[in-house]
C-alpha cells in the first residue's frame, strides 16, 4: 500500500525540485492582496493562481503545488480544473486539509491546530479530486516562557492523526511544525524549541503508527527571532539548521522541505543553499515548500492587471529557478542578475492521474 504513497513522496522531492505553497486561505490572499491594492474576490483568486500554475517550465523546478480549498473547486479560463492545469504540466496537486489555528483552552496566548472532524471524508473528496499530497500546519509561539508542554503534546497529536489518516486515504502527509520566527529570542532558543517540537512530532507519529517512509516534514529553519539584536548569519542558520534535524529527523522520511515563514525571498533561498552545501551526512532530500518567498515578487508583478501577467510569470519562474538551484547548492548571486527566460512549453507526463 505505501509504494504509491513512498513514489509520490520521491516525486515531490525529485532532484533539484521543490513545492510551490499556494493554499492561503481567503482572509490570508485577502490580506496580502489588499497590501498590494488588489482587489480578492473568488475572480481574481482563480486569475491569480491560473497565473501561476500555467506559467511555462515552472515544473523544471517545481514538483508539487498546495492548494486551498477554494482553488481545487475552481477551473481555468478554458474550463479545465485547476488541479488538472497542474498535473498536465508535470506537477503533482496536494491541499491543504487543516481548518486552522485556534485558541487552545487554558493558554491564551498558544494555539491548537483543528480540522480533524470530519477528515476522513475530506480526505476521499480531495482524491477523488486529483489532490495526492496534503499538509497540516501546527503553529508554535515562542516567548521566555512558550511554548507549554500542552501546546507541543496537543500540536504533536493532532500532526499524527492527521498523517495516519492521509495514509490510510492515499495521500501523503506534509507535516508541519512551524515553530514562529516573530518575536525577540536568539538562535539558539529557536534550536532549543525547534529540537523539541521535533521530538514530540516524531514520538506522536510512532504513537500513531504513521510510516515515516510515506511522509515529509515541513519545518521552519533554525533562525533568531525578527526582533532578536543578534541577528544570526547565513553560515550560523545553515549550521543551527541542519544540526538540530540531525539530531532529531529519522533517516527514515525522505524529505525535508522547509517552510519560508517571513524571510525574505533572497534570505530564503541562500539559507537553503547554505544548508545543501554543508559537508557530513544529509540522508534526506533537503528542499523547500515556500508560499511567500515563491510568490512575492510575483504577486507584486501582477497586481491584478492582466497585461502583467508575462512579467508576474517571469517573476516567479525566476524564483523557482533560484530556489531549484539551491536545493543543489548551486545557487548563486549572480544568478540574481540574470533575468530567467521561461522554460518549454507545457508539457504533461512526468505525472499522471491514476
Ligand atoms: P511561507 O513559505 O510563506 O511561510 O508559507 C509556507 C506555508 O505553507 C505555511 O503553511
């Protein structure tokens, strides 16, 4: 049964790829769509991500792309589903299946991430749908005194059942746990939270029976908070970074694909280069699932306008190209300078439906 779910988790993680992350939720898009001066509505959500889906070559370096609920309802201008427009280009659709991050009972200032009700159903709708990957994103504070135990054992489990119930629906789990970077701490406390979320991740996925093999891991990097006085370099975060999932990432999943999570798209693409050219043993693939260090500068590029459209492509096709490079260690910044001339034509057949 965990073949199919083990060769999809291989194709998301195939040499020199990563994941597009565009499951914002409506009030999300709307949020930073309003910051630019576009107007959200369900219209110019759809014309969005047609943009970036249809946009030529992006499957050279982008294997999988997370949509929202929203987006895998919707169909093209042609008439052809979205998620259909993804996987005839070669890239695999997922979707984002948690419901969101809500106050946890007992500590204020701490969330619990919810969806599980339900799931099961979601989960054969989404398939039906053409989505085989999902993720679930776990959200932890960090302050002098956070996160609690509680919120690390209630994220923790709700992780875990939520993977178990992806594999038992023939999706794969992206697992998430995105310890915050907002915030004054160093670096060396985000490793010290980072380490144990990890810990008590992988020890609820035992507890769930969940087969790491069929699963990967979407963590933050390891990185000092913004408001930190001791910002920490790209050499440092590598470092932090990939010692901290040494120390707690079973050889067993085959990727680790980072989150961007505030920095900005430049930072994020050096940091995750930096890491791939660290010497020692890195015995998964190490690559990113990136929402706003993929699409920034695209959504700026676009603002709504339909006459922007080749430049908001070129825009993210850039990106993406940076970023397949450093999931190499072979970015550089002189490929900065050098403005990317989209790849072939669509083209479909690395990835089929069943
Ligand atoms: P960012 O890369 O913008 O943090 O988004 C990734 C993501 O999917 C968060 O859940």
């Amino acid at each position: 049964m965990n073949e199919t779910l083990e060769s999809v988790a291989a194709t998301l993680v195939a040499e020199g790829k990563g994941i597009l992350a565009a499951d914002e939720s409506v009030s999300t898009l709307t949020r930073r769509f309003d910051a630019l001066g576009i107007q959200s509505t369900e219209q110019s959500r759809r014309a969005y991500r047609e943009m970036l889906f249809t946009t030529r070559g992006a499957a050279e370096f982008i294997s999988g792309a997370i949509l929202y609920d929203e987006t895998i309802r919707q169909k093209s201008s042609d008439g052809m589903p979205l998620a259909q427009v993804l996987s005839r280009q070669g890239i695999v659709p997922g979707i984002k299946v948690d419901t969101g991050a809500e106050p946890l009972a007992g500590a204020p200032e701490e969330t619990v991430t919810e969806g599980l009700d339900g799931l099961r159903d979601r989960l054969a709708e989404y398939h039906g749908m053409g989505a085989r990957f999902a993720k679930w994103r776990a959200v932890i504070r960090v302050t002098p005194n956070l996160p609690s135990p509680a919120c690390v054992s209630a994220n923790a489990h709700a992780l875990a059942r939520y993977a178990a119930l992806c594999q038992e629906r023939q999706l794969v789990p992206i697992v998430e746990p995105e310890v915050l970077m907002n915030g004054a701490h160093t670096i060396e406390r985000c490793e010290q939270v980072t380490g144990k979320v990890l810990h008590a991740v992988f020890d609820a996925l035992f507890e769930q029976g969940v087969s790491l093999e069929a699963m990967l891991l979407k963590p933050n990097m390891v990185i000092a908070g913004t408001e930190c006085p001791r910002p920490a370099s790209v050499q440092e975060v590598a470092s932090a970074t990939l010692r901290c999932l040494r120390r707690h990432v079973p050889v067993a999943v085959p990727g680790v694909i980072f989150l961007s999570g505030g920095q900005t798209d430049r930072m994020a693409t050096a940091h995750l280069n930096a890491i791939n050219r660290l010497p020692g043993p890195k015995p998964w693939k190490i690559s990113f699932s990136y929402g706003r260090a993929l699409q920034d500068a695209a959504m700026a590029a676009w603002r709504g306008r339909a006459g922007n459209l080749s430049a908001a492509q070129h825009a993210f096709y850039h990106r993406a190209r940076c970023n397949g490079a450093a999931t190499l260690g072979e970015y550089t910044e002189e490929m900065e300078a050098v403005p990317a001339e989209l790849g072939s034509p669509l083209h479909c057949l690395d990835w089929q439906h069943d």
